[in-house]
C-alpha cells in the first residue's frame, strides 16, 4: 500500500435529529467535530414505515382527466 495517500482517519461525534449522540470514526472534518445530522434513521420513512404522497391524488386526477375518452367505449 502507499505511505501518505490516505484521509485522516479520526473520532468524531454525531449528534441525531432528536438531540441523541454518539462517537464514531470517520475521515469527515476534523478531529473532535461534530456531525448534527437533518434525517437519520428514526425519522426516516424508509426506516420508520411512513410515507407520505405528495399529491398523489392530484396527479392520478389529472391523468385521468386527460385520457378519460381514450381507448376502450362503453
């Protein structure tokens, strides 16, 4: 392996959405910074389970709308 070629490799500490912390190590920032994170997962819907659709039934009414004498007649 090369000398000299890789990122600091240091602790640093995470602090999650709802204000919990913990120590890792990462080669982000500096020695001792600290990393607040926006999303993590205990709010995350891919982790948590809820999802929600922005204007999905806007969307599915405009197709409709739009292609309503398409096709097939009754």
């Amino acid at each position: 392996m090369k000398q000299d070629i890789h990122p600091a490799y240091h602790e640093i500490k995470v602090i999650m959405t709802d204000g919990t912390e913990f120590t890792t190590r990462s080669t982000w920032g500096t020695p001792g910074a600290s990393m607040r994170l926006d999303i993590d997962p205990k709010v995350h819907p891919a982790w948590t389970g809820v999802h929600r659709l922005n204007d999905a039934g806007g969307q599915l009414a405009k197709f409709n709308k739009r292609f309503a004498n398409f096709g097939i007649k009754k």
